[in-house]
C-alpha cells in the first residue's frame, strides 16, 4: 500500500496461535466473547481462546531509502523465554528479497524496542559469529532500552520474583549478547525524538518497555503510525486499559496506550502494530469515550491509505 509518498510493505516472518488470549492480555473473558464476530479468525480462536496473532517487518521506501521497521525474532537462537521460536528457522530473508530488498539495500533499521520478537534478524550467525544482517544500515534503537538492557545495568532492574521472571531476564541477556550488541557501532541511540526523513519522526512511547517507541509517517495529507507492542491485540483498542503481559510497566502502557489512540482517531492515522493478523493495519475512531475499529487496511483503497 502507499500512505502518501511512502510505499508499505509488510513482510510476514510467523503467523499462528501463540497461548491463552488472556494471558498474552490479561482481561475479563466477556471482552473477548462480546468482540468475537470481528477478533475471529484474525485475533483470536474462539474455539480454543488462544491469541492469534504474527510477527512481520514493515518494509518503507522512503525518500529513495529502504526503511525496516521491527525485524523479527530471526533464525538459529536460544529463546528460553518463548520456545515456540527457540533456535527457529525460516526463510524471511527470501520473503524480504521477494518483496524486491536485499540485505545490502537495507539503508535505516528501526527498532521500536528491545524485546527479542523485535531486534531478532538485526544479525545472522555467520561462521559462529553473530554479524549485521544489513551491513549498510544505521540502526536506530531508543538509548533508554539500550541502557535497561544492558547486561551491566542488570543490577537496577527489579529482582526476579518467579521462575517465569528469572527464565525471561536470562532470555534477555541473551537477545542482547546476539541481536543487539554486534549492531552497536552501526547504531544511533536516539532520545527525545529523532527524524528519519520528511516523512518519518520516532518519537517515545514508554511503558511496554523503558524506550517503546512510536514510528510516525506524514506524507501529504496522509498519517500512520507504527505502534509497535503498545498493542497486541485489537481488544486493546475497544479497552486501552488492559496491557500486555509483557509489559514492563502495565499502568504507564495503558496511559500511552490511550494518548496513541486518541490522536490516531483525531488524526486519522492509521494505526499499525507489529503483531496483528490480517491485514495487520486499521484506522481507529472514537466511540464515545471509547475507540472503535472502523475498517481494516485491506478494506481501503490504495488511494485512502
């Protein structure tokens, strides 16, 4: 599709039913059932009440550049956290050169945020060693992720209270040591906000994580925004209040959450997230003082996005 003068492109690394929709977003199972006729098959199984939901890359070209916006949970890696992607093997690069890019066309990578479903094909193993995937993109990762993340700031993060907790702090030392580490000196550690073009501004978006962030696109009279995990599933747009529980911080999520929603729905942006299914995109409205799914992306002519 075109939003304005950007082509958008989304390229597809996993779909399936991941765990318990309540679980992925902890919330009441009448908010599921009410919403089935249009979660399913797309968001939700009612069938099993599983989550239903993708990981994808966004690919923009902009201004004569190739921008890829998440990039994935990538193949051959410890994932102790999430085994459903332990040491997983695709073929997204091959759905990425079918989308017309190869890794060396790449020229800016954004990272909306450090959890391993999000950094994964910054690099490939190569030769036992964990290299840049894009050998000639700068890489933008918000500095206040960079810096949670580190394993040297290990201590200033809260102690693990379960076993669930410890298996996922261990789980992001390693995303660190093999998607994020071996890209630091091709990256910027933005802050505040950072322009990428005309078109695209980052800008923050805290509570997923430290330095969730947001990807706006402007281009003539057209507006989206890339959400990255500040939803998960479309019932958080019915009721912005459920986080995630992968949140780090579920109140300030759930505050942003609802900011993110009310300019989309001023300003008509589409609104895009990293892991819906389906088309993956929707413009929102109010409803009330409430939000609404007024259509998919798919259900838009190329000339309205």
């Amino acid at each position: 599709m075109h939003i304005g003068d950007v082509e958008v492109v989304k390229v597809l690394e996993w779909a399936g039913e991941i765990a318990p929709a309540r679980d992925i977003v902890p919330s009441p199972a009448e908010l599921w059932a009410d919403n089935a006729r249009w979660l399913a098959p797309d968001h939700w199984n009612p069938g099993t009440g599983g989550y239903v939901g993708a990981v994808q890359t966004w690919v923009l070209r902009s201004e004569g550049r190739v921008v890829l916006v998440d990039t994935g949970v990538g193949n051959d890696r410890e994932r102790p956290q999430i085994p459903l992607f332990d040491h997983m093997s695709t073929d997204f690069l091959d759905r990425l050169a079918a989308a017309g890019v190869r890794p060396e066309d790449v020229d800016v990578v954004v990272n909306t945020h450090i959890h391993y479903d999000h950094v994964g094909w910054n690099t490939r193993l190569r030769d036992g060693d964990w290299v840049p995937t894009f050998p000639n993109a700068t890489y933008l990762i918000p500095r206040a992720d960079a810096t949670y993340f580190d394993p040297r700031n290990a201590h200033r993060r809260p102690a693990p209270r379960t076993e669930r907790d410890q298996v996922r702090r261990e789980g992001s030392l390693l995303v660190y040591a093999d998607s994020v580490a071996p890209v630091l000196g091709r990256t910027v550690l933005w802050e505040g906000s950072h322009r990428i073009d005309r078109n695209l501004t980052l800008e923050p978006a805290p509570g997923h994580t430290p330095g969730s962030s947001v990807l706006r696109l402007s281009s003539g009279t057209d507006r989206a925004v890339f959400v990255g995990d500040l939803l998960h599933s479309p019932v958080q747009i019915v009721a912005p209040e459920h986080s995630s529980c992968f949140c780090e911080a579920p109140a300030q999520a759930a505050v942003t959450r609802r900011q993110v929603l009310e300019r989309a729905a001023d300003q008509r942006e589409l609104v895009i997230p990293a892991h819906f299914g389906g088309s993956g995109a929707a413009e929102v409205r109010r409803d009330g003082s409430r939000f609404a799914v007024h259509r998919w992306a798919s259900r838009l002519p190329v000339e309205r996005l």
